[in-house]
C-alpha cells in the first residue's frame, strides 16, 4: 500500500487504547478520529503531541470536518510523534480528548513517487438549501504532495462569493442559490499522475409564502375566492383545513393550486381555515376566519331621506342601501303603489331616478 490507514473505533473516544501507527517516509497516512456518541454539529482538531501545540493544516496535512480524520499526504520525518483528536460540541461547547495515536517511521526504506489517491471527497449528490453555507471537502494523499484544483464541470466561473479554504482542500459557498447549483469537480494531480472527484450540488427551498390568506366576512349565497401561494424547490403541494379538519370537496367548494372557492356559502361554511403548503423539506400553514352572516334588511345605517325639495323640472335621485345578508332585492312603490319604470322612472341596480 502507498498509505495506510489507522483501524476505526467510534466508541469511548477517552478512554480508547490507539495502537502505534508505522509508515514510511513519503507514505500518506489517515490518522481516524472516531467521534463519540452524540447530536448536534462536532467540530475537530488535533493536538501534536501535547497541548497547546496543534497540527497546522497544510497543503500535506488537512483535517476533515465532515469525519475527523486527519489526512497526511506525505509523511515526512518531523511528523513523528503522539497525535491526539480534539472534538468540541457546538451544543455544550465541551471538549472530548481521545487517547495518543503514535507515528513512528518504518526502517525499511522511503516510500517512492506515487499518482494522487483522493481520500476526502464529497458524495455524488450534494442537495444544498437556499441562503445555506455548502462546504465541500477534498483532499488526497500522494508523493510528491498533491496540488488541489475546483472547477465547474459547464466550464462557468465560481462567482465572486465562492472561497477556496485549507489549501484550496475546501470549497465554501455561502448564500447558496440556484445558479449555484450543478456538478463541481476536485481535481488533484502530481507529477506522477492526476485524479479527479466530482459531485452534484442540487438545490431544493422550504415552502415560504408569497400570499397569505386574511380573514374574510361574507353573506350568505355568497362567493369566496381564497388564494394561498408558496414558494419553494420542487414546488410546493397544498392542502386545506376547516377547524383542523381535511376541507372535504364537493360540487360548490374546489381547490386548484392553492386556490379555495367556495359558492353559495351557507352559514355553516363559518370556521377558522388553513391552508397548508409543503414538500419534502419542510411544511408552512397560513390561518384565517371565515364569517358568513345572515340577516334582514336593515336601513339604520342609511336612512332614506323623508323630505327631498327639488326644483321642477329637475332629476330626482333616491338611495336605498340596506344591510342584509343576502343581498336584498329592492322594490318601488309611489302612494302605496307599485312604482312601474317607464320613461320617467328608472331603477339602476338599488337607486331610483
């Protein structure tokens, strides 16, 4: 083998007994951290030797924040030594120290000139949020130390946001937005040879609303049109409630895309609705009140005048505006009798002329 691997464990990082690693001199190694049990977001480090001297990360050494792995590409005679895994929760803000892992030099000769073999790289498919911080690891063992190169695969630029971290062995995207997306290659070469790790960052966005539903009051026979619209990737789905209940659909009450219409509105339509958008990465809901009112027409907020003085000849304009829910249908009568459009008389919708 051109490196080697220390064996894994991932349990009781204080206490685990590390057996003493033997490699060549410009033979790549992987140093595994084996992280505790635990939730939440781990951050690692590595102590060379003891404290407070850590390992620096180079273009030859790299530490992996997706596993805790330290990576050597090339071991060199001032690596020999006691190399301890330092994890920090971002939880509890607590440390965990893992027993010394010694590395020692084989006498048995130095390692010769070796093509890059890529140990830290990302999966195929990266699906990355809206607004979200991607990072993208990748580094490789080799000898001579392997130079690190990203580029998309379409040839288009990284725009001016995107920063290449560790010795360019991480790519950082922040804002992560939808030209942000497609398949981004890690290209690793010496002078022995060159390879490549490629992976596709796909973007997806939680359901955010664009329209929001608002309280509504309405008559009875009424319409309603009540619209919800959500933004997301892949599209949202909708779905609607009645006092937390599934709204059941039937001739007069529809949904299309969000859309709730509901005709002929009876009084029992009346209820605190929601509506409910969702894909697989998250689920919003929007609430409003229904009010469908029935009641006799009533014209205490707008009297009809009693006494109107016009100069003959004139046109005479007469309102009738009641409350009612439904609407009123609205009759004429003169002296008692039914008032008969003609010439003179006219009805435009509630106005006599």
């Amino acid at each position: 083998m051109f490196f080697r691997k220390e064996k894994e464990g991932i349990e009781h990082l204080k206490t685990k007994i590390r057996s003493t690693v033997s490699v060549r001199e410009g033979q790549g190694v992987v140093l595994l951290c084996g992280a505790p049990i635990h939730s939440g977001e781990l951050s690692y480090a590595w102590i060379f030797n003891e404290y407070p001297t850590f390992v620096q990360e180079d273009n030859r050494r790299f530490v992996s924040q997706e596993t805790g792995h330290l990576y050597i590409a090339k071991v060199e005679p001032s690596d020999v030594g006691n190399y301890t895994c330092v994890v920090t929760s971002a939880v509890t803000n607590t440390n965990t120290l893992g027993s010394p892992t010694p590395l020692v030099l084989r006498t048995d000769g130095v390692m010769g000139e070796y093509e890059p073999k890529i140990e830290v790289q990302f999966p195929e498919t990266v699906p990355a949020a809206k607004g979200s911080t991607v990072k993208l690891e990748c580094f490789a063992l080799g000898n001579p130390v392997p130079r690190i190169n990203w580029r998309r695969a379409d040839g288009t630029p990284f725009p001016s946001k995107v920063m290449l971290r560790k010795s360019n062995g991480m790519i950082e995207i922040p804002n992560f937005q939808q030209e942000d997306a497609g398949l981004y290659e890690c290209i690793t070469e010496n002078t022995r040879g060159k390879n490549i790790a490629k992976g596709r960052l796909t973007y997806y966005a939680k359901p955010h609303w664009v329209q929001l539903i608002k309280d509504f009051e309405a008559a009875v026979e009424d319409n309603i049109d009540w619209e919800c619209r959500a933004s997301g990737k892949p599209k949202p789905s909708y779905r609607w409630l009645r006092n937390g209940e599934p709204l059941a659909l039937e001739g007069r009450i529809q949904i299309e895309n969000g859309a709730l219409t509901i005709t002929n509105l009876n009084l029992t339509d009346s209820g605190t609705y929601q509506c409910i958008a969702e894909n697989k990465h998250g689920t919003i809901y929007a609430s409003a009140n229904l009010r469908v009112v029935a009641s006799a027409p009533d014209f205490s907020k707008s009297p009809m005048k009693k006494l109107i003085q016009l100069l003959k000849g004139s046109t005479a304009h007469f309102e009738c505006k009641p409350k009612a829910s439904p609407k009123a249908t609205t009759i004429w009568k003169k002296g008692g009798e039914l008032l008969q459009e003609n010439e003179r008389y006219y009805v435009v919708n509630i106005f006599m002329l």
